[in-house]
C-alpha cells in the first residue's frame, strides 16, 4: 500500500507538470526544441576509477550532442579538471579547474540516432600535468572532477552550470561532470556492511518495490548486498531484516581493484556503514536519505 500511495502521488505530480506547462518560455521547451542551447547527453561512463600510481589510467565517458541543427553548430568540446580533497589532512581541499584539452567535432562520429556522438578521455597523467601536481598531493580516496564545456560555432558555450533539474533527468543525463575516483590495490579481508531503514520495510534503491544492492565490483566480478524488501524478491542473496540488517563481504589477497557503488534510495530512508578488515570505519552515508546513487570514496590501500 505504501509504494501505491507513492507512485500515484508521483503520477499525479507528473500530469500536473505535464498539463501546465504549456507555456514556451519554459526551460523544458527551450531545452526540447533546442532553439536556445544544446546539450552533451551522457550515453555511457565506461570508467571512472583511476589509478594514482598508473599515469595511463584514464577516465573515458561516451557523450552524444544535440542542437537545433543536429549537431551541425558543435565547434568543440573543452576537457577540464579540478581536484576534490577527500582527505583534508593533506592540504588542499578543493582546487581551482584547469583546462586539459579540446576536442574538435571532427573527432566526433555520427550516432545511431543521427546525432553526433565520441567516446572523451583523459589519462591520470595528463589529469596531473594539467592540474600542477601529482601523487604528494593525491591520495587514494580523493577525487578528481572532469568537466566538458561544449563550446558551438555561434560563439555559446554549455559547461556543468548549465545542468539544471531538466537537462540532469532521467532522458538527458548532460551533468558535463563527472566524479573519478583515485583507488589503490585494496586492503584484503572481511568487511562489515551495517545496512539501515528507517521505515521498517527494506530496502527501496533503483525500484519503488526493491531494486539492487549496493554494488562491490571486485576485478570485474560484481558482489551485491542490501536488505530484502517485502514488496519485490531480490535477484542477489539479499539479507533480511526490515529494519536493518548486517553483511560481510569478503575482498580475496590479490585482487587488484574494488569499487562500492550505490544504486539510490527511493523514497529517503536508506542509510549505511562500512567497516574495514580491522574495525575502522571506512565509511558513513550519513543520516537517512542523505546518500545519493553512484560511486562511493571507499578506499582501503593493501599494506
């Protein structure tokens, strides 16, 4: 009953949207005819890990351009960098953007939809040359932002303060941003997944019913936990408790990567806690609902 009452509650937002906003100078048009912008839509992220201590791990994300002729206005697409500090102790907190390179339209190709379409990338290394510093300043567990800048022949040029609500939606995916995380060869061993509900009925994440696990992907072979939901059976070994519930997910001696991923929360009342092989708390998603989908900075260097 409760995911009822909530899915008609979102229907009726979404027809009332819908049914009044007719009006043509709302961003939605302005977006849809593509009369007043263009957009980078996000096709695919093929990686977002990067390697501190290998200069040719690379970030590689497939975007596809759209404007009001088709494509026929891109000139080019800026490729920029900032650092995120996740590990104040360091030092920096956050670094101003530097630029790394441009891509011209020619470099693009034309999509299965008739738009134009390339696969961007950047190296760790010239992520690093750009920004003015390296590994005495990174470490693993920080972050490093790439950002494109779509720059058309009129002179206009669209970057990520041009996400509104619209243009980062479910159909156009276009944050031009993208997280990238430093990793290291992982800490192996057991670690404790505390899990949380504040409702007392599951887990909610991708689906209003129950959806995926929080998602660990071990050199490619992808483990998931979460707790199960009433409302939909799980397609991975999900661990019961409505309330909360306790997981240890085992990182084997040699793996060489790990990455935590975490799918969303539906409805604001998911909340979780990490712990490393020795006891330390590795990671906190903070209060419930707090947590958003995508890659977690959870980082543990093998000894």
């Amino acid at each position: 009953m409760k995911n009822i009452i909530k899915g008609l509650s979102i229907l009726s937002a979404v027809l009332v949207m819908v049914s009044c906003d007719t009006d043509p100078d709302n961003t939605i048009y302005e977006v849809l005819d593509f009369e007043k912008g263009a957009v980078l839509r996000t096709v695919s992220i093929e990686n977002n890990l990067l390697n501190s201590s290998n200069p040719s791990s690379t970030f590689s994300v497939t975007v596809e351009e759209q404007d009001k002729e088709d494509g026929g206005l891109m000139e080019s697409v800026d490729v920029y960098v900032r650092y995120r500090d996740n590990t104040p102790a360091d030092g920096i907190n956050e670094s101003s953007t530097a630029f790394i390179k441009s891509i011209p339209a020619s470099d693009f190709t034309v999509g299965p939809v008739g738009l134009p379409r390339a696969t961007i990338t950047a190296t760790y290394g010239e992520a690093t040359a750009a920004l003015g510093f390296g590994n005495e300043t990174i470490s693993a567990g920080d972050i490093l932002v790439f950002e494109l800048v779509l720059n058309l022949t009129d002179g206009r040029s669209f970057g990520p303060e041009s996400s509104n609500s619209v243009l980062t939606g479910i159909f156009f995916k276009a944050p031009f941003s993208y997280n990238t995380l430093i990793t290291c060869s992982p800490q192996p061993g057991d670690y404790v997944v505390k899990m949380f509900d504040s409702y007392g009925d599951g887990w909610q994440t991708d689906d209003g019913n129950g959806g995926s696990g929080l998602m660990i992907d071990l050199d490619g072979t992808v483990v998931e936990v979460g707790l199960c939901s009433p409302y939909l059976a799980s397609d991975f070994d999900c661990t019961e408790g409505v309330s909360e519930g306790e997981v240890t997910v085992t990182i084997p001696e040699g793996t060489e990567s790990a990455s935590w991923t975490f799918p969303g929360d539906q409805y604001g009342e998911i909340r979780f806690e990490v712990y490393a092989p020795d006891g330390t708390l590795v990671f906190d998603s903070g209060d419930f609902g707090e947590q958003g989908a995508g890659l977690l900075p959870i980082v543990v260097c093998a000894e």
